[in-house]
C-alpha cells in the first residue's frame, strides 16, 4: 500500500512539474535587447539643409527634421534584415521589426495622431541619427514596422546589428 501511495504522489509530481514547464516555456517571449533605446517620434517639421541646432538630419543627410511627441523602446520582440519579396511589393532590402503589445498600442497611438497630423509623419531615431522618417497614411495597428530604403543586403545586416550591438 505504502508502495502505490508512493507511486502515485510520484505520477502526480511528475505532471505538476511537467505542466507547469509547458505553461512556462508556451508564455515565454523571444526579447531582444537593443544597444539603445529606439525612438519613435512624430515630425513636426521638415525642410532641406543645412541644419538648425536641435534639428535631425536624415540618414541621407539631405533633410532636416524638428520632431516632437513620441516615445522609445528598448527591446523589440523580432528585427531582421529583409531580402526584396515580389509577394509584399517590397522593392529593395529592408529592416523589419515587430513590437510588444504594449509598445505597439502606444506606436499605434503615434501614428494614428501622425495620418491626421499635415506632415504625416514619424521618425525612427537610433543614437540621435534617423533611419527613416515615413509618411503615415492610417494608423498602424499591428506593431509590425518596416524600415526601407535603397537598402543593399550589406547595409541591412549592418544596420541590424548595429542596432542590437
């Protein structure tokens, strides 16, 4: 008898510790954390150079950028480079990043206040530089960004890990 009740406090153990190691490792999030903080802000201004003080320059250095309302992020739950793809019209390589769900209902905000703003535009700002600075036709609800460019699969990767560290 002793016999059996061990067994069977072992059979229970065993699932316990089984399910609770399921219920875990489902929950569980990918997370990768970025060098530094990756911020999303809305433009308020935009003209060509030369620059002011305060202003940002575009990664093609050409435009200047007075930017406002945002906020940042440092960990993004997928970023990779993206080679072109006939089957999402996407041109030229790109860098693709999807957000938390926390994050991305606060990106979704931005860019709902962004389409209806006159510019219609927010920027990506990493290390006080931005990598792009888009028009935003709606709002973007899924956390999925797509940051693009005459990007070359060198500069993709490059930009990835530049991003990550």
């Amino acid at each position: 008898m002793r016999r059996l009740l061990f067994l069977v406090t072992l059979v229970v153990l065993a699932a316990a510790v089984a399910t609770v190691t399921y219920l875990l490792m489902r929950n569980r999030e990918t997370k990768i954390m970025l060098q530094s903080p990756l911020a999303f802000q809305r433009v308020t201004a935009s003209h060509p150079g030369p620059c002011a003080n305060g202003e940002l320059v575009s990664s093609e250095g050409g435009e200047c950028f007075t930017v406002g309302k945002g906020f940042s992020v440092d960990r993004l739950k997928a970023l990779e480079a993206k080679p072109p793809s006939a089957q999402t019209g996407q041109a030229g390589w790109s860098v693709e990043l999807e957000l938390f769900p926390e994050d991305a209902q606060t990106f979704r905000s931005l860019t709902a206040e962004a389409s209806a703003s006159p510019g219609r535009q927010i920027a990506m700002i990493f290390q006080g530089k931005i990598l792009s600075a888009p028009q935003v036709t709606e709002p973007i609800t899924a956390g999925e960004v797509s940051i693009s460019g005459n990007f070359t699969p060198k500069y993709a990767t490059e930009l990835v890990k530049r991003i990550v560290g």
